[in-house]
C-alpha cells in the first residue's frame, strides 16, 4: 500500500504585511545585534519604515518570527523594500536569511534566494 500526504492547496494570501504606519516596529526586532526602530525618515510608500542601524556584523539586521504562520512543505514569496545609505561599504546589495528551527533545535540558516540577494 502507498499513501502520499500533501498538504492541501491554499490560495494565495498574505501572511504578514508590514507598513509600519501604526509608529511601531509590528513585532520585527534584532538579528545580529542590530537596532532596529520605527522611522519617518524614508518610506517605500505612506510615512513610516523600519531603520536598521548599529550594524557590527554582516549578518545584523530586522528578524520576525513566523512560527504557526507557514505551511509545511508549501511554497512563499517573500517581497521587501531595502535602501541603503550613501555611508553602507561594500556593493549595494542586501541578503535574505531564512532560520529553520524545528522543534527547539537549530536546523540551519540558508539563504532562500538566488544568489542570495534581494
């Protein structure tokens, strides 16, 4: 006998939106280190976003936890507005890094896109 368990398709939805407009960070905070506020200083649209400073490491910046928003085996995309600033070294790029945590153990960080850049 053979039994193949998927999981049901869902249509597409948005599972987490953050514009920031409320002043608030909506529940992102520091990876790395980093220091992470609530700006009026530059937005992709409407007033606010979220300023990243107080980088030490490459690896500092926003993080948000999903656990109980994401399907196994389903398939996300994941969109962001970055900008940097004239004072940032380096190439003018910005990497997303997914970290799997099953079951209270670290699993991995891997980078989800291709190349690594956003």
């Amino acid at each position: 006998m053979l039994i193949l368990v998927a999981p049901s398709r869902v249509s597409a939805q948005t599972i987490l939106n953050s514009d920031f407009e409320d002043g608030t960070s909506q529940g992102w905070g520091s990876f790395c280190g980093a220091t992470v506020t609530n700006s009026t200083a530059a937005a992709e649209s409407g007033t606010h976003s979220l300023l990243v400073s107080g980088r030490t490491q490459n690896c500092a910046g926003p993080s948000i936890q999903l656990s109980g928003l994401l399907l196994p085996l389903a398939t996300y995309q994941i969109t962001g507005w970055v900008q940097l600033t004239s004072s940032e070294a380096g190439p003018d790029q910005a990497n997303l890094t997914i970290q799997q945590v099953d079951s209270c153990r670290l699993r991995g960080t891997d980078p989800m896109l291709e190349g690594g850049v956003l």
